[in-house]
C-alpha cells in the first residue's frame, strides 16, 4: 500500500483513488459467516447449561464412589468437523469422541429430532445426556474394553455389543435426570414424556420405518425405541449407575 501511494504522487494521481482501489481488490471473495440466529444462540445456551447441570451430578456420584469425574468439553460445530476420531457429520447426529473426550453437536439435529416426533426442552436434554453418557462410560474404561471385544467379532455380534453400550448411555442420561430432579427439581410436567418420546424416535427400527426400509435387527447398532425407552426409563427411576449394567 505504501509503495503504491509513493508511486500515485510520483505519477501525480490522486492518493485517495488508489486507497479506493485497493480496498476494491482486497475484498473478500467470499463473504463472512452470518452471525447465529438468536434462536441458535439460545440453543447453544441451553445446552451449556445442561451439560453444566450433568457435570454437577456426575461429579457428585463419582466423588461418591471415591473417583474423580474429567469434565467433558461441548463443541457446537456446522456440517462438518474434525475430530480425534475423525471427520464428523452434522447427518449421523450428536456424537462422543473417547479420543478427545469431547461432545459434538450440530444444532440442526434439533430440527430433525422434531421432525422424527419428538420436541421439547427435555428431549433436547435427554440427547446431551445420552452423549454424557458415553463420557461416563470412557471414565470407566467400558468404552476401550468394548472397542477391543468388537475387533474379535463379526458384524453382527459387534452390532450387539454396541447396541449394549448405547442402551447403557441411555440409561445414564436417565441417572442424571433422576439426581438432577431430586436436587434441583428441574423435571416440570411433560417432561418425561418428551424424553421417552425422543429415546424412542432414535431407535433403530423407528429409524429404518422412517427411512421406507425393513426393519433389520441384526443391523441394529443403537437398540430399538422400546429397548431404548425400558433403559432411558429405568435410569430415570432408581438414579442408580449399577441398575445401568446392560452387559449383563
């Protein structure tokens, strides 16, 4: 720009046009990110604020059980993103990363999840709590021991132990919900049935009617809706992790 300027006096043009152009030429070529609605920003509050109130939950019952709980971290991503485990894909759904140990979540899924049935603050809630869920289950070595068994099994017998871990996170969702409410009472009317409405829009066989495909259990790899409800539901009830043990 300095050199451009001693040049315009040398030729005698005038200084000011060619400041002009040169902002003309540095313009971006692609324009910025638009900022986020206010209806997003209140969305990523929300869940802030819910994973703050797992946080206090977990840390109480794992101090309880003489162990120390690591905090996970939320990131809010769009479309695409990379991860310890990988590229993610806002089109597979909030997910858990062990490598990072972080949440993802893209805010459209909230939009799909109303399509599929199920709205709400608390169903909401249920899918960070699921999330949660697989952070407990990392803290507790369960994660890496399943990861190894599946590498000696077939499709189908890998499917089901996975289908096993992702039970077992709803049924912790559960245990934060029911420790949440007893201390701070934050379940209001309604709001069992959104979570119970949102664990069973998530099952396999809920997912594979929506898509116009046959229901295929083998192919399962998350549980079916009533699978997925009984677990989410027994959490909820006795608040207890050991009650959570759906490997047996």
């Amino acid at each position: 720009m300095i050199l451009a300027l001693v040049a315009a006096l040398l030729l005698g043009q005038d200084p000011a046009q060619v400041l002009e152009t040169i902002g003309q030429v540095q313009q971006p070529s692609s324009p910025m990110p638009a900022p986020q609605s206010q209806a997003q920003d209140a969305l990523a509050e929300f869940a802030s604020v819910v994973l703050g109130d797992t946080e206090d939950v977990w840390n109480g019952i794992f101090r309880a059980g003489g162990a120390n709980y690591r905090e996970p971290v939320l990131v809010l991503y769009s479309d695409m993103t990379e991860t310890a485990c990988g590229y993610g894909q806002a089109a597979a759904g909030p997910f858990y990363c062990p490598g990072d140990q972080k949440l993802y979540l893209d805010l459209s899924f909230l939009r799909q999840l109303k399509q599929m049935g199920a709205s709400g603050d608390f169903a909401f809630a249920y899918v960070i709590a699921h999330e949660v869920g697989h952070h407990v289950q990392t803290l507790q070595g369960i994660s890496e021991q399943v990861q190894r068994a599946k590498t000696r099994m077939g499709a189908a017998d890998s499917n089901a132990l996975q289908v096993r871990m992702e039970l077992q996170a709803d049924c912790y969702a559960g245990v934060w919900a029911h420790h949440a409410h007893r201390q701070r009472q934050i379940l209001e009317p309604g709001d069992v049935e959104e979570g119970l409405r949102a664990a069973a829009a998530v099952g396999d066989d809920q997912i594979q009617r929506s898509a116009g495909r046959r229901v295929h259990p083998e192919s399962f790899t998350h549980g079916s809706s009533e699978q997925r409800v009984t677990w989410f539901r027994r959490g909820l009830e006795t608040g207890s992790i050991e009650a959570c043990d759906t490997f047996q």
